[in-house]
C-alpha cells in the first residue's frame, strides 16, 4: 500500500504540527497498515485498531517522551511504536531478535515500563509520578489501561493509593466491552466539554476558595455545593466510584472521534489532581469479517485479539528450523480442553477455573458443555486461587487453569490458601517452558522452581498427552495436597482421546529407554528429546538411559539410589530455569547422598530468555537434541569407571 506519513515520522513530534485533516489521514493510514502488515506477518491486531485515535491524540497533546505514556499490558501499543520511531522494523514485530510484540523499556526511551501482565500501568505511574515529586520535575504522567485489566485487584489498588496521594495522574479506561452506546450521546459529550473546560475549572475552584473565606457557615456551604456537584455528576455520568477514590472523572467519551478526544486531552491535562478519563472504543475496529452462513459482515474483535501469519510474507531476519521429533500430536491445550470435559462427565464434583483466559487454557468446549460449573474470574489470579481453596475446603474439586508466568502473580494464596491448609486444588499451568513469541514477560521459566520449594505441594509434568491423563485422574485420587501439572505450549507428542486412565503412584519413574554410560533424566517432553539424543549419541558408541521423570516433587528415590551407583554421569534436563529447578533438586540428593561423578544440569539460563518460536530459542540455548547431544559429548566422560558407592 502507498504510505504518505509513516515513513517520514521518526518521533511524536513529527506529527504536531500535522492539520486536523492530516491527523485523521494519519489514523486510516495507520489502521490500514498495521491490518496489512499483522495479517501477513501475525501478532496482536485487534487490541490497538481500537487504540489508533487515542494514540495519535495522546502523542499529539503530550510531549513524550517527556511527558510519560504507561500502556497496560503493551500489546495494544503497536500504533505507540509506528509513532515512535519503529517504523522500519515493524515487520519484524514478535519475530526472533525483532522488535517485541509488547512494550519494553530497552527498546524504547518511549517504552516507559514494559508489561506483558495486567493492571500494572497505574501502579506503576503513581511511582512516576511520586518519583516526579521527589526529584521535582516537570512533566505529566498518564497510564492507558483496559476495561478487562480493571478486573485485576492491583488496578484498584493503584487508584486508591492514587486518589489518597492526590498529585496529577492521568488515567485512561479504555473501555472496549460495549459499543457506542446512548451515554456517549449529545448531552454526555456536552457535560464532558463543560466540566473538563478550564475556564469551568477555573471557576470551580475560585467557588470553593471563596466559600473558605465565609466567616459563618462555612463547612455547610461548602458541604451543600458538594452534594449539588455530586448529585449532577451521578445523574449524568457513571464516574461516582472513581469521584469517592479521589479521581476527577471525566467521561464517557467517543475514542474513535479524534476531535473530541484530542479536545478533551488538551482540556484535561494540566488538573493538578488525579483524573480519570472514560474513552469508548471498539476492540478490532476495520477488521470485518464475513460470516459464510449468513453472508453478513461483522467485527470479530475475539478472533483478531491475535492472528497469525498468512503465509505470504516471511518476515523473520533469523531463521532457524531445527527438527524435533514426534510433533503430531494435538497440542497441550487442547488435551487439556478435551480432558476438561472428560473428567467433568465422569464426576459431578469437577469445576473448572480460568483467570480471562478460557480461549488461551483450552476451555471454550468445557464452558458450553458445563457452563455451570466453569467460573472465570478475570484478571484475577490471586482471587481465583483463594476462591478455589474455599470451593476445595467443602468437597468441590477445583481445576485451576493458569498459564504458568500469570500464576506467579498468586504466589501467596498457593501458599497460604491452598498449601497450607492441606487443599486439593490441582494447578494446569499451560506455556511452562518456552511460550514463543509473547517473549520472557510469558516464558513459564519459574514454575518447577516456584513450585518445587512449597511444602506439601506435588510438582508433576507429563511427557504426553497420554501421561496428562494419568496425573489428571492421580491428581483428582489425591484428597489431602494441592497438586501441580505443568506443560509446554508445543505438541503433546501423543493422545488418544479414547485412552483409559492409569493411576501412578506418586514420585515414581519411568525408564523409557535402557542404557550404561550415562543417565539422562528428562522432565516432560523432553523425554522424547532425550531419546533423538540417545540415538544420535548411540552412533558414537555412547549408551544412554533415558528416564521420564515425570514427578519433580517427590523424586523417586529408589531409581536415584539405583542410579548413584551404577552410572558415573548423569544429566539432567528440563525446560524451566536451572536455579532452583530440577537439576538442583537432583544435584542436593545426589551431594547429600555422596555422589562422586560427572554430572550436569541443562535448563533454561539464569537471564531473561527472548521472544521468538519455540524452536528458534531452544536451538539458541542449546536445549534441541543436537545441542544436547554436543553438551553431552562435550562435558561427561565416557570411560568405563567401577560404580559408586
């Protein structure tokens, strides 16, 4: 498509000199471009169409990078990046060693704080704006967060802290959940342009001044003109919430016309005390999709959330293909989505729990089928652990579906609800491993470690799908522990959906493959990784035995006595960190237990690990067969050596 502006728009300040007619040239340009170029490439679409006017009237009013921008979240932030700069590299958004497809503060001076998470951006630009006052500065501060991320706890507890310090603050609900409805109507924009008019403001507070200076009355009068302004306000706007946590609110207003909001920014942006601004907006706004049976066209802002690639244009600047093996199966999710259901129809008491994330976890087939015994509690994940310990304390049993990096965010109401008291909450923590191109604020890197050191807690990873079934059932016989199940955005390698679950005793292994030379214990799909090694090693007369451990907490014991003595190397390998995972677990059995050989933990490092496919960063750290099988060869010995005792 031919572009007019932004090739030529290196920074926000570019665009403040544009005309009014430019301006909004400028938002159809960028909504066609970001359609264009999202759909050839993949990426978050739908969150910034509804964005553009609201961005480009924010850099427009603001002058960032001096003035700060907090976006929550950050996948709504692409037209952010074509305004600040990124232009060039767009098209190498989510892709390896590309730009991230969220906000990151080392890719941008414009990139204030990075989030991959929800409801942080107010929290965070309160500290802002109280660094603002310690250091005396001078400038504005505004966090952009949506109606979805309002669910989460810490926003709320950001207004009111917020709203109790009082210092200029800006925040911004994007509110994508209905559409343009009456409220954004004649009488509610009129309201909006009175109340945030300076000169109304003005005034305002030369009322309040004066009514200080009554010598008799004064708290009456004062009190009287607060309920007059309080009694308007709940008339005509739904702000009162915000108004009784001390935020001026403003609101709602139209976030698709670029007028009334570059108006209603300009008006606003200088009130000393903490604001709130109420903006409309349509999530996916000029994606249009056809609905084939009906042959109507309709926005499907759920389906354009994230879209992938549609194959005609590569636009990856590395490329690495590495071959795993055994990557037919259906994906984790999915056995979980179909296990969900098949779990529920065998026992009345299973419900399943899910924080805004029922499409991401699989659970779209259990909500329809069992709809009364599915609750989604939103951005919430603290609330939706502490609300499974109570449903577990009376007999229910409570499936917690939670991708791995967003359970981090309940760290202690696993604790204190769940592990404490003894509950049977079972944990599917989807993404544990690598997650792809979400990048390191999604990379579920810490589960094995942040689970593995809570007492009273089971820690298991299935190789298969297959095995998933099996902790699921074992997992539901458990009636006195909270138990863990972690597993990977990839291929579940292997599923039958009509396969009979087995009962596994808990903290037992599995040899998967008999061997002399050395141990390879292997922690869920990585067992099939440990086997491509065992073959490629096998042709340099290298004899591996590769275990399934399948529990991380408790270790089977037995085989590790066992193995202390019959093998003089032994490698562990697992897709989590190697601080505090399972190559250290096995590391203090092995040094408690005076283990004397060659042994080696492979993981992911102790650093941020970066966006990319699954396969691209494996083959980066070493963790695709052929880099294993190279570590192997390079740091254990292979001499024939007498046993340890």
């Amino acid at each position: 498509m031919q572009l007019k502006f932004l090739p030529n728009i290196n920074a926000p300040e570019d665009i403040r000199g544009f005309s009014n007619q430019e301006l909004h040239e400028l938002c159809d340009e960028i909504r066609n471009y970001t359609i264009n170029t999202i759909t050839e490439i993949g990426g978050h679409l739908a969150p910034t169409l509804g964005v553009i006017e609201l961005t480009v009237a924010l850099h427009y009013i603001y002058k960032t990078p001096r003035d700060k921008l907090i976006w929550d979240v950050g996948h709504q932030g692409y037209a952010h990046k074509l305004l600040t700069g990124r232009f060039k590299d767009f098209t190498t958004i989510r892709k390896f060693r590309g730009l991230s497809g969220f906000l990151k503060r080392s890719e941008s001076e414009y990139d204030v704080i990075g989030a991959g998470h929800a409801s942080t951006s107010i929290s965070a630009a309160l500290g802002i704006t109280e660094a603002r006052y310690q250091t005396n500065g001078n400038y504005r501060v505004a966090a952009i967060i949506g109606d979805g991320s309002m669910t989460g706890g810490l926003a709320f507890e950001g207004i009111n802290n917020a709203g109790h310090i009082g210092r200029q603050l800006l925040v911004i609900l994007n509110d994508n959940e209905m559409s343009i409805s009456p409220n954004v109507g004649a009488i509610s924009t009129y309201f909006t342009r009175l109340i945030s008019n300076p000169l109304y403001n003005r005034i305002r507070n030369e009322i309040w001044e004066l009514t200080g200076m009554i010598p008799l009355g004064k708290t009456k009068t004062r009190n009287f003109i607060r309920k007059i302004d309080e009694s308007l306000k709940s008339l005509i706007v739904p702000g009162m919430l915000f108004h009784e946590l001390g935020f001026r609110y403003f609101g709602p207003i139209n976030g698709h016309d670029l007028d009334e909001v570059i108006h209603t920014l300009d008006n606003i942006k200088d009130i000393k005390t903490p604001v709130l601004l109420h903006v409309i907006t349509k999530k996916g706004k000029g994606m249009v999709t056809v609905d084939n049976k009906k042959g109507e066209y309709h926005d499907d802002a759920v389906k354009y959330h994230a879209v992938k690639p549609n194959g005609k244009k590569e636009a990856r600047p590395y490329k690495i293909e590495p071959k795993f093996p055994n990557q037919s199966g259906p994906i984790f999710q999915d056995v979980f989505g179909k296990l969900s259901c098949e779990v529920a129809r065998n026992r009345e008491d299973i419900v399943c729990i899910t924080a805004a994330m029922r499409e991401g976890t699989g659970l779209v087939p259990y909500s329809k089928e069992f709809p009364n015994r599915y609750y989604d509690v939103g951005i919430a994940e603290g609330h939706g652990i502490t609300f499974a310990a109570g449903l577990a304390s009376e007999g229910i049993r409570p499936i917690a579906a939670i991708y791995s990096t967003f359970l981090q965010r309940a760290y202690d109401h696993i604790i204190h609800d769940c592990a404490i008291q003894n509950l049977p909450v079972i944990f599917c923590m989807d993404r544990s491993g690598i997650a792809g191109e979400d990048g390191p604020t999604h990379h579920g890197a810490l589960d094995l470690a942040y689970m593995r050191c809570i007492q009273n807690m089971i820690v298991t990873a299935p190789k298969s799908g297959n095995e998933f079934r099996h902790l699921l059932y074992t997992a539901l016989n458990i009636k006195d522990q909270p138990f863990s199940i972690r597993y990977p955005k990839a291929s579940s390698v292997e599923f039958d959906e009509n396969g009979q679950a087995e009962l596994i005793p808990i903290g037992s292994w599995e040899i998967e493959q008999h061997g002399s030379d050395v141990a390879i214990l292997a922690v869920g799909p990585m067992v099939y990784s440990a086997l491509d090694v065992s073959k490629q090693l096998n042709a340099s007369d290298i004899s591996c035995e590769v275990v399934n451990c399948r529990f991380i907490k408790p270790m089977d014991e037995a085989y590790l006595r066992s193995m202390k003595n019959n093998f003089s190397n032994i490698i562990t390998i697992e897709e989590g960190t190697v601080i505090g995972g399972f190559g250290d677990g096995v590391a203090s059995w092995l040094l408690e237990n005076g283990y004397s050989g060659q042994f080696q933990k492979l993981g992911l490092p102790d650093s941020f690990v970066e966006h990319g496919t699954r396969d691209q960063i494996l083959s980066m750290i070493g963790l695709d067969p052929s880099g294993i099988a190279t570590t192997i060869q390079k740091s254990v010995r292979f001499k024939k050596e007498p046993a340890f005792s």
